[in-house]
C-alpha cells in the first residue's frame, strides 16, 4: 500500500498501518533490550558477585521493563531512559576493579 503525499485521504489510510508496524517493530526491539539487559546482568553477576551488580541490574532491569511501553513521551520516557543511564552507569561502576 503507498500513500500520496499530495493526497490527504491516503496518507490518513496508510497512517494506521505505519503505526501497527512501528509499533511491532518497537515491541521486538524493546523486547530484546530487556532480555540483554537481564543476561548482562547475570554475565557480571556471575564474574563479579552478585551483591556488586544487584543494584545497577535491578535499576537497568526496571528500566527495560518500563521501556516497553513508554519510551518516547514526558515525563514516562524521560524518567525510563534516565534510569536505564544510571543503572549502565551503576554497573559500570560496580564492576571496576
């Protein structure tokens, strides 16, 4: 389905369509940083002890699952990205010999 741009009428039709593939293709990416995000957090755990890592993994863990649905808008988005700064942040500081 393509849509003219000069055409008002097909760019309404096709709107809903890039919102359900967008959408998808969000929830797959979503997806799968929070699944990195929980084996990062058990590949330092099992190198470094799981008591350095618990804090930053739970915050970044959190975060990810946050980050599933609300990623873009304020203040939701903002805060969700912030945490998955400081939890980053706090794993990589915990694991600094």
């Amino acid at each position: 389905m393509a849509a003219n741009a000069d055409d008002p009428a097909s760019l309404a039709r096709i709107g809903p369509a890039v919102d359900v593939v967008g959408g998808t293709l969000g929830l797959i990416g979503s997806s799968g940083f929070l699944l990195a995000s929980g084996a990062t957090t058990a590949a330092l755990a099992s190198h470094h002890g799981g008591r350095r890592v618990a804090l930053g993994g739970t915050v970044l863990i959190a975060a990810s699952v946050l980050w599933l649905g609300s990623h873009i808008y304020w203040p939701e988005g903002v805060l969700t990205v912030l945490g998955l700064g400081v939890g980053v942040g706090l794993l990589n500081v915990s694991t600094q010999r």
